[in-house]
C-alpha cells in the first residue's frame, strides 16, 4: 500500500536470539540479571549487521575502523539489542513461550507460497547469502516472538477503526504517476574499490590507487555497454541477460523486475531514465552510486487514491502491527526498569559509548552540518 508502512513481525523479529551464555570468563562484557553476553556474541551480532555491501558502497569501513562515528553508532545499537534480546529470552522461559513444528511448517508454507515454488524461494535467498536453516531459524524466532506479544495483550482491529483511519488519512492512499521496469546492474562503486584495493595492497600509492580505480570503473563501465548493447538487438532475452548477470540479486532472479515504483522511490538518474522511457524500450547505460543500470521499461499506470476495501485489509495489519509493537516496547522498559545489568566491561557502557560518539561527532564538522546539530548524550 503506498507510503502506508506495514509494521510486521519481521520487524519485532530483531530482538529474538538464539541465547546468551551463562558461563563467566575474561571475554564477558555485560550481565543482564543472571544471563551473561560475552564479547565473542558482541562480535557476531555486530558482524552480521556490519557485513553489507550498502555500507561499502557508502564508504563506511566498519572493519578497520572501529571508531568511527558510524561504527560507534552501530556499537551503541548492537549492544542496546543483545540487553535487549536476554530480558525478552529470559521471559519467554519464564512464560513457556514455544514453537511447535506444525505451527513452524504452515509459517514456511505460507512464506513460499509468496514466491511461486519452493526452488524458487530457495534460490532467492540463496543469492542474497541466506541458508535454508538460517531462514527457518529466523522464521521460528519470529513466530516465537508473536507468541510472546499474544500472551501479554490481544490485539484485535475492527472496520470501523479501519475506515477511520482510512478517512483520516487520505493523503496515505494517494499514489503518483509509475512505472513498471527491469534492469541489469554492473556493480561499480570508486569508494568500495578503493576500500578493496587498500586491503589487498598495503604499499599502493596514491596515484597507483587513483589509476586502478579509474582502469576498473572503465572496465565495469565498458562490461556494461557491452549487455546494453546485446539487449538492446534483442529486447526480448532481457529477462535472461538479467538473470545470468544482473548483480542486483534480488531482482535478478525475476529477470530483473523491480516492479512498479513512483519517481521519487528510486535515486535520480535512475528515476530519470526509467520515466523517459516508452514501455518495452531500452535505456543507454544510466550512473547511479550502486554502479551501471541497463533499464527497460515494461508497463506505466497513472496517478489514482486506493478504495478502502482495497486498502482494508493493509489497514488492519498496519494498525495491529502499530498496537503490537507499543506494546513489546512498554514490556521491554518494563523488564529494563525491573532487571540489574551491569557493565562488566566499560568499553560496552552505553553512556561511555555514547560519549566517544558525541567527541567523534565535534572533530566532524560535516557529520554535524548533516544533522543539524552536536549529538546529544542520553542518559541510559
């Protein structure tokens, strides 16, 4: 549903774990009542969300520099779930919260039915890095975790409170001008070259650096007017060039269909492109900061306001979800007001963080320019 935001428990998921250790030794930085988090689960669950190519192609280097003001951020944000994750483990024990294999079954038969066949799903998340076992872990967590909200409060939205809110927010409903298109990505981003290159060659130079970037961005560059070229004599192997090479892989798998999307959804040169284009026509080769694009455009719709019932059932799920969600917040204050943690190790501290973040911020001019203003201490 346009702009509307469906709050879903893919969401809640982020605080579920799969335990912390109870046994005591050097590498233990924080004691969450009688639960202890060692630095080694530190170190995994910053990894796992530091590991992405965004961040790369972003520039930010959380690897190798752990202190910089991005990563402190990430540092504060990881320690702050793992407290959360053992009072929200440490309940669920206490409540008898389980998953049963039937419930974890029709959970996965409902995810996969979204996406056609099984094979399908299986090798969607295969080319975004993800195991069969990891994606029914997570879905068993999720599952576990509505469970959980389920025994605190039931939720229940009727249609009336939808149509309320349908009414009250018109503006919710209202959809631009879009287009449907298909594209074929070359990776190529100078920042996320220069980070590789740095690694792999301790005693480059400066101008040898600047050269080998230029030489491979022109090699991307040429890679991708090649495809462009190819697809363009024959419109109709699009779907099959994207899979074999498209290095957006979640779109690739479907041939390199995004979809429909409004202008203001995708980065300029993109958007610009994609909205110039007739349908079944083919761009040239479009720049963004993710790389090389070839776009096709497959279909357009114009302007219009969704009908209630169509945005009904949306509705109801984005109001429950929003209900759900303030009430696994309160229980989390609840159950932080309630615990005894405590820092075993100051580095971990949220306020020490907290501080290196706001000495980082004063040394970058910049950082602070982009949000307005110095950042602010909390109180933890």
């Amino acid at each position: 549903m346009n702009k509307l935001k469906i709050a879903t428990f893919a969401i809640l998921a982020m605080f579920i774990f799969s335990g912390c250790s109870l046994k005591k030794n050097d590498n233990d930085i924080i004691k969450i009542n009688d639960t202890v988090i060692t630095k080694k689960e530190y170190q995994k669950a910053y990894d796992s969300v530091t590991t992405n190519n965004m961040f790369a192609q972003m520039g930010i280097d959380f690897k190798n520099d752990t202190n910089n003001i991005f990563a402190l951020m990430m540092k504060e944000k990881v320690v702050s779930e793992l407290i959360v994750k053992a009072l929200l483990t440490e309940e669920m024990t206490k409540r008898n919260i389980k998953v049963t294999k039937e419930e974890l079954e029709n959970a996965e038969k409902e995810v996969i039915s979204k996406f056609g066949s099984k094979e399908q799903f299986l090798q969607l998340i295969k080319l975004n890095g993800v195991t069969y076992d990891k994606f029914k872990q997570d879905l068993e967590e999720e599952i576990k975790m509505k469970k959980f909200v389920d025994s605190i409060a039931m939720v229940s939205i009727g249609e009336s409170e939808a149509k309320k809110y349908y009414d009250d927010n018109q503006d919710k409903f209202k959809y631009p001008q879009r287009v449907r298109a298909s594209h074929i990505l070359i990776a190529a981003n100078p920042e996320q070259i220069r980070l590789k290159l740095k690694e792999e060659r301790k005693d480059i130079t400066d101008n040898e650096l600047f050269a080998e970037i230029s030489k491979q961005m022109d090699e991307l560059k040429a890679k991708a007017e090649k495809i462009q070229n190819q697809v363009k004599k024959a419109p109709s192997t699009f779907a099959k060039v994207a899979k074999e090479n498209s290095q957006d892989t979640g779109s690739a798998i479907r041939g390199g269909d995004l979809g429909f999307f409004a202008k203001d959804e995708m980065v300029e040169p993109f958007a610009n492109a994609a909205f110039n284009l007739q349908p079944n026509t083919i761009s040239e080769v479009v720049k963004t900061p993710y790389g090389y694009h070839i776009i096709m455009v497959t279909d357009r719709s114009e302007a219009g306001t969704l009908s209630f019932e169509q945005s009904k059932k949306d509705i109801i799920n984005y109001l429950e979800g929003q209900d759900k969600v303030d009430i696994l917040k309160n229980k989390v204050e609840a159950l932080r007001k309630e615990a005894k943690i405590e820092y075993l190790n100051e580095d971990f501290n949220p306020e020490n963080i907290q501080k290196q973040i706001h000495e980082a911020a004063k040394e970058n001019p910049e950082f602070q320019q982009a949000f307005g203003q110095p950042v602010a201490i909390e109180n933890k």
